[in-house]
C-alpha cells in the first residue's frame, strides 16, 4: 500500500508508434498506480507532454513524422519539459545510437523492448522518479 501511495499521483507518458506496445504499457502502469497519457508520434508526444506535464516519459527512437531523437533536442530546448526525466524504449541495439542518446544528454535510461519485461520498466521508471 506505501508504494501505491508514492506513484499515486505521478503520471507517465508513454510515446510509442506501435498501438499493441502503447496498450500493453498502459495497462500495466495503471495496474501500478500511475495516470497515464500516450501518443503515437513525436509531434503527438511533444503535444501531450506540453499539456500533461508529465512526471516521467518513456519514449520509443523510431516513429514516423519525428521520432525520438527529435522529442529529446525539443524537450531539451525547453527550460520546463528538460527536467522531465525520459526513460528510451526502443529496438533500436546499436552502440552508435546509444553514443546520440548520451550526446543530447536528455536520456537517462536506453532500454531494448526485446531484452526488458514489463515489470523492469517499471523499476527503471520508478528509478528515474527517484533520481528526479
């Protein structure tokens, strides 16, 4: 019960192109206490993220119109949406991608959808908070 009551009230924003990876997230960040708010692309994510002020955004790299490399220079560029801590999820595996992560420095988690559970994601979530 102490742990519901620390998420509560904390919200996450879960940008995902992939409508099955969105429900999936949703339910299970519902089922941990969590309001959450999604969107199906980077233009979408920056729109939510604005309005919604998320506590924590988990953000997919690669979606059409802008992907995440695209949210995270945006989100940096705002004083406000910057402190947002951003947890990646991503199929993207590749040492290069993760070097442009680090770079934009707006990152603090660059997780592989295939290698992570949905129980990990919500540990490494509630760790971002944590550090926020």
């Amino acid at each position: 019960m102490g742990e519901e009551n620390t998420v509560a009230q904390k919200k996450v924003c879960i940008v995902d192109d992939t409508a099955e990876i969105r429900d999936i997230y949703s339910i299970k960040f519902t089922r941990e206490g969590f309001a959450v708010v999604t969107a199906k692309d980077g233009v979408e994510a920056l729109q939510v993220i604005k309005e919604e002020r998320p506590d924590v955004i988990l953000l997919d790299i690669q979606m059409p119109v802008l992907d995440g490399l695209g949210v995270l220079k945006a989100l940096k560029a705002d004083s406000v949406l910057s402190k947002i801590p951003v947890v990646i999820l991503s199929n993207v595996n590749q040492d290069d991608m993760f070097q442009k992560i680090s770079d934009l420095g707006g990152a603090q988690y660059y997780l592989v959808k295939s290698l992570t559970t949905p129980q990990k994601i919500i540990d490494i979530t509630l760790d971002a908070l944590a550090g926020r």
